[in-house]
C-alpha cells in the first residue's frame, strides 16, 4: 500500500460517526488533490470497506458523488442514512455534519 493510501485512510479512519469530511479537506491534510483521495477511495475493494468509513466522505457541497458510480454510491447513501446522517436529496447537510478541523481529531 503506497504512503499516501495509508495517509488517506488513517484520516479517514478518523472522522467519528455524524461528521463528514471532503475530498479537498482531506487531500490538503495529506498534501495532494481533493481529485486524487477520490481516485483512492472509489478504488478500495470491498474486503477494505469494514476497516475504513470511506462513506463519510464526500464533495465539498456534500453531494454524494459515488452516486455517479451506480451500486457503490447506494451503498454509500444508504450506509449514511442508517448512521442517521441527514441528507438533503443526494447531498449531506454540511452545515450540520462537517468536521470543521482535522486537526482537533489528529491532536
């Protein structure tokens, strides 16, 4: 697993349930692009799936963009709605579920 996988899903392995993160927030903790966390996350495979909530993360405006994926961005929605997540059609309320710093949780 590259370094950058492994900086990625230690972050992401660290937004607590009812917060959400996006895919810029978490590229500029790691240093790379919002565009290149998308290109990992929407490439895990399943068996990676239980040890890291890649579902709590999503476009800046919350827009579940795996949607444009088919069945995964199902998934997603779905996993988000069972955690209680409140969603405004295809997006998450930002306002109310977003981590506003990361680096409270990486201390």
């Amino acid at each position: 697993m590259s370094e950058i996988k492994m900086q990625i899903i230690k972050l992401v392995s660290s937004i607590p349930e009812g917060k959400i993160a996006y895919f810029g927030q978490i590229g500029a903790e790691c240093g790379v692009s919002g565009q290149v966390v998308g290109w990992i996350l929407s490439g895990m495979p399943e068996s990676e799936w239980s040890s890291c909530p890649w579902y709590r993360v999503v476009s800046k405006n919350g827009f579940i963009s795996s949607l444009k994926l088919g069945t995964k961005g199902l998934i997603q929605k779905q996993v988000l709605l069972d955690e209680g997540y409140t969603l405004i059609g295809d997006s998450i309320d930002m306002q109310k579920h977003e981590i506003a710093d990361f680096r409270v949780l990486l201390g």
